[in-house]
C-alpha cells in the first residue's frame, strides 16, 4: 500500500500583545483606511519581553499540539522548524524548541526559504513518512517578524507581526495526506526582497546598525507582481495535475502576505471567496506561521477528505503550492 503523510493534528501560539492600526497612527505617517485598505490588515500580535525569540512561539505551539494530539515527546523522531527569523544562527531553532518541550530522541533543523519555508518543510518532512523512514514529524513554522521590523518604515512596519503554528505528520495508507507539490525559487528575486545585512557577507557592524540594514527590504510593487502570478501558476499546475477543478478544492490556503495578493491569486486561479482560508486581518504577515495558523483556526471547518491548495511565496524569490487532502474531522480529535 501507498504510503503518504498526513496532518493529523495542529497547534498554534499568538502572542497577547495586540499592536493595532490605531497605535501605528501615532508611531508613523498612516491611517487605519490606509492600512486596511491596501494590506487588510486591522492587528497583528507583538511577541514583547527580554530574550523572547521564535523558540518561544513554536515551542508553545509545539506543547499545543502535542497535548492536542496526546502525543509523548519521546515518540517524535524529527522536527522540523521553518523560519526566517531563528533566534540565532547556531544552535538551530528547532534544537531549542526540541529541548524545551522534552523532545530528546529525535534530530531536528532549520529550514529557510523565506516565506515558503513551512510549505517547503512540510514536503521534506512528508519524505521521511513516505519513505517508511519515520511514524511521527512535526513542522514548525514560527516567526518573531517584530524583530527585523523598523517601526519608522510605514510601508513595512504596517505589515508583519509574530506568531507560530505546528502540525503533526503520521503515515496514511487511505490516500490522505500530501499528494502532490510544485516547488520552486528564482535567485534573481534577491534584490527586492532581502535583509541586507547580519549574515556572512554584511556582519554586523556600527555601520550596519545605524544604517538600518538588518530590517526587511522590499520593493513592493515587484514583489506583489511576482507573487500574484507564481502562486497562482503553481497552485494552476497542481490542480491541473492531479485532475482537480474549482469545485473540488474545499479550500485555499494562501500565504497571508497581504489581502490583495490572497484576492488577486484566488481570482487568477478562479477560487471563489467563500473557499479562501483569511486571517490576515488578525494577525498580519507571520512569514511562516501564516499557512498553520489559518489551518489552526479553521480546523474546526475542515472534514475528512476535503482539498486543500496550499500556496506560499518568499523573498529571494521562493514559491510553491502543496495539494493536501485533510485526513481527519475535527470531532474526532477535540
């Protein structure tokens, strides 16, 4: 029997703080309507306090999860985490988030590829069920976007906040799970959306700092082209593939970069509204918690056997789209 990976359960953690368009009033030159109107966003979570990095997150959704799920740390055997904003370069993120919550008999890593590192790290870590190697892997997509924000930049600060979602991968041999992925990046894409310093090639410096280059650099219009058309022909080549039409996909679930984005992919791919998974207006732009926390929040809409597209894409540049089929009622497991 075929053997594929399904999500069989979810955890999430937004932090309390809520920073709302009427507080970026008095810290910058903009509006709610402004804001709402080119981003949809109203709020975003704001993870505060000394030494708070991403661990924090993925690792409260990772204790979610496994409380969730009644799964023991020790029968996990690899974590994955997807972000862009690790709490340091060494050790990984994943190592961090593995020893807070007890996980100890397994390995774990990093994946980066901006915005699509869940996406990415869901389909690797499907390999390793698919091919018999392991019985239970998590994915982690966890961002702390506060950190690499500058909070003087209205066209940036505006957009992203913090937060994390996980979800647990098991063997399916009743054709659920991950069926199919496109996955993809383009190298030229770096000069419009990157951070310009903090790795190997910029360390930081004096100069560095006081020239603001370890915050997000992005030229807006470029992107939002390039990540309209790519989502959507990638999400197109799925559905084409595996025989699929609007009406048998139960729901898109894009990455929540920005509401015009999300509506311009989901009209190039001819999904209508009431089928595109949205929470954008809640928490902002987590990067790579944006796709686990949708399926977090609307877990309680989703049944068994329903597709699901899921579209991401990142800066510099990467993209992709997964074709998922749920494999659980959420009945069954609340």
């Amino acid at each position: 029997m075929k053997i594929t990976a399904a999500i069989t359960g979810i955890g999430s953690y937004v932090p309390e703080y809520v920073l709302t368009n009427q507080e970026l009033e008095k810290m910058v030159d903009t509006t709610d309507e402004w804001i709402t109107t080119r981003t949809g966003i109203k709020e975003r979570r704001i993870l505060k306090g000394e030494n708070q990095g991403t661990s924090v997150l993925g690792t409260k959704a990772v204790r979610q999860l496994l409380e969730k799920t009644g799964t023991h740390p020790d029968e996990i055997e690899l974590l994955i985490c997807a972000t862009t904003t690790p709490d340091m370069l060494f050790p990984a993120t994943a190592n961090i988030i593995s020893n807070e919550v007890g996980i100890t008999k397994a390995f774990s890593y990093d994946m980066n590829a901006a915005c699509s590192s869940f996406l990415f790290a869901l389909a690797t870590g499907a390999q390793f069920i698919q091919a018999g190697t392991y019985k239970k892997v998590i994915v982690v997509g966890a961002d702390k976007m506060s950190s690499i924000v500058d909070y003087t930049d209205r066209a940036n600060c505006i957009i992203f906040g913090d937060g994390a979602g996980a979800v647990l991968l098991e063997p399916n041999t009743e054709g659920y799970g991950l069926l199919d992925q496109v996955l993809r990046t383009d190298g030229s894409g770096e000069a419009y959306l990157h951070q310009k310093a903090g790795g190997s090639r910029r360390p930081p410096t004096h100069e560095t700092v006081d020239n603001k280059e370890h915050y997000i650099y992005q030229e807006g219009a470029t992107v939002f082209k390039f990540a309209v058309t790519n989502m959507a022909d990638v999400a197109g080549q799925v559905m084409e593939r595996n025989h699929l039409g609007n009406d048998d996909v139960a729901w898109l679930v894009p990455h929540q970069a920005n509401k015009r984005i999300i509506d311009a992919t989901a009209h190039r791919m001819g999904v209508g509204p009431e089928k595109v998974m949205l929470n954008i207006q809640r928490y902002g732009n987590t990067t790579n918690g944006t796709i686990p926390l949708c399926l977090a929040d609307y877990e309680s809409q989703l049944h068994r056997g329903d597709n699901l597209i899921l579209a991401a894409f990142g800066g510099g540049f990467t993209w992709g789209s997964v074709y998922l089929k749920w494999a659980y009622d959420y009945k069954a497991v609340s």
